[in-house]
C-alpha cells in the first residue's frame, strides 16, 4: 500500500541538555543532537522504525537543506526533495534538567515559489495513489493556507485516505474537504471549539463533533495518553509510564503509529495502542530523537484500553 509524507517548512533540528541555564553566563551542553526535522520528516523517521514503507516529499534550501538531506539518507529509504533558493530554517530545543524545563525555538524559512509547492504537490500525491497521505507541520513563507484543503481534494481523487495534523485556520479549511484522519492535541481541539476541555468527557464531547467532519479523530493528552473516535465509537489509552525526557517528535510518532496501524489493518483499539506506545517511546528519549522499535512491545504492555460510552 503506497504511503506518503509532505513536509513543506522542514528543518534542522538542533536540541541541547543543560544540568541548569544562568542568564549572562556560558554554559556546556551534557548532550547535543542534530537530526533532520519537520514534521512530515519524523513521521516517515517513525514509519521506518515500524518497518512501513513510505515516500517522503520536502522543499529544502541552501547549505542547511544539503546537510538535512545528507541527515535523512540515513533514517528514511525513499526522500526526494524539490530545492528552492534560500536557506532551510534551524529549529533548537534546549533540555534544562534543573529545574526542568523545555525551551523550543523555531527559525523562519525561505519563501516558496508557486512553481515549487505546485511540483511538490503532484509529486507527492502521485506517491500517495491508493493508500494514505500524510500532511503535518507548520506552512512556510508564500504557501496559502488552503493548501492543505487543496491537497486532501487531490488526494481524495487518487483514491488516498489523507491523514491531517495541523492547527487552526489550516485545520479547519482541511476539514471542509473531510480527511480520514486528523490529530489535534487537547490544546489545538480547545482553539478549535473556542473552549477549555477540562475532562476526558469534554475532549470526547468535541471531538465526536469534529469527527462528523472527519472519518476517525485522534486527540492526543500528554501524560494522559490518547482518544481516537470513528463513527462507531471510541477508545481512550492511558500511556504507559516512562521518564520524560523530551516531548519533541511525540506528536508525530503517533501519527507515524496510526498510519502504521491503519496500513496493518489492526483493530482500532490496537491501532490506539500502538500509536501511544511510539509517542510515550519518543517522550523517553532526548532532545529530537525517536523512539526504539525493539522497545514498543513492552511499551505497550503498559497501555489500557479503555472503550469510551
């Protein structure tokens, strides 16, 4: 089954662990990290670490795009790249362990040519033919903010279930055009409703609305684990418990669990586990890493299912 990524603001991803931060003073790393980043980019990462084959599509530019793309040849088997002028932008992380906290900072990439976006977007739907698209990530400069409606339209034609995380005005245009997934997490689903969803009961209550629009909806809560709803019902999973180490990438090896699940024709609940198994995986793990495949199975001896009335 033909799987495919779209990652259209992609970056470098640098991340640093500090034992503490002092204003006005140098201090050494403990631990530092380059990997290739974009969110499109971790989820094809994810894939190859669940053994799913899949394609992946980015705009890359400059010295920074050649050193992501030089990154990628070694966690992604099928990467093509469309190069554009300009420098792809550098996203930090910065990891203090005393007290604990986590700082995440984003660059500004270059403007895409309409040229660009239009050979990345055939490019990647024709990948996509039959089996799923995946659309994820932030949209850099010169790409309208339709674009994600445009391509779940076009990959509706080719008969690919188009799976959707973003935010906002890109998420709500996505939903007039009905992908088969979407992954808001609790925050992103509360914009969306213009409300605080306080309770398992609340996220349920709003993502079964969002689900009308949308074939399965997958909320993911943090610590708290995740729902994912479809017509016919729900389940939530609890995650298991590890010592969290760095949340990013989570979001997107869950997604990466989903599709995986999805393309293996799992049940949904095992689908579920799964997907909450990569994200607690990834959380475990410093700075920008992924999670380990050969650790998945335990993980999720650590999930319960919970079927939601």
């Amino acid at each position: 089954m033909n799987v495919a990524t779209l990652t259209l603001n992609p970056c470098l991803d640098v991340s640093y662990e500090f034992p503490t931060l002092i204003p006005d003073q140098k201090v050494r790393a403990d631990h530092t990290r380059f990997d290739p980043g974009g969110n499109g980019i971790n989820v094809g990462r994810a894939l190859k670490r669940l053994r799913v084959p899949a394609s992946n599509f980015a705009i890359l530019a400059g010295e920074i795009g050649l050193l992501v793309q030089r990154l990628v040849s070694n966690e992604l088997d099928d990467f093509e790249a469309v190069r554009i002028p300009g420098e792809t932008r550098i996203n930090c992380t910065i990891l203090e362990k005393e007290p604990r906290a986590q700082y995440e900072l984003d660059g500004i990439g270059p403007e895409v040519p309409p040229d660009a976006l239009k050979e990345v977007k055939e490019r990647f739907v024709s990948a996509s033919a039959g089996g799923f698209g995946v659309l994820t990530g932030s949209l850099p400069a010169g790409v309208p903010t339709e674009v994600y409606k445009d391509l779940v339209q076009m990959l509706h034609e080719v008969g690919a279930k188009p799976v959707v995380d973003t935010k906002g005005e890109m998420l709500e245009k996505a939903l007039e055009a009905h992908p088969f997934l979407i992954k808001p997490n609790r925050y992103e689903l509360e914009m969306f409703c213009g409300q605080k969803l306080l309770s398992l009961d609340d996220v349920l209550r709003e993502a079964r609305e969002v689900q009308k629009m949308s074939t399965y909806v997958c909320v993911s809560l943090g610590e708290d684990g995740a729902i994912l709803v479809d017509p016919e019902g729900a389940y939530h999973a609890t995650a298991p418990r590890v010592r969290v180490r760095s949340t990013v990438g989570a979001g997107d090896s869950l997604v990466g669990g989903l599709v995986a699940g999805f393309v293996r024709g799992l049940p949904m609940e095992e689908t579920l586990k799964l997907a909450v198994s990569c994200g607690s995986g990834t959380a475990s793990k410093p700075g920008t890493e992924l999670f380990d495949p050969e650790e998945i199975e335990s993980l999720g001896k650590g999930v319960t299912l919970k079927k939601l009335d």
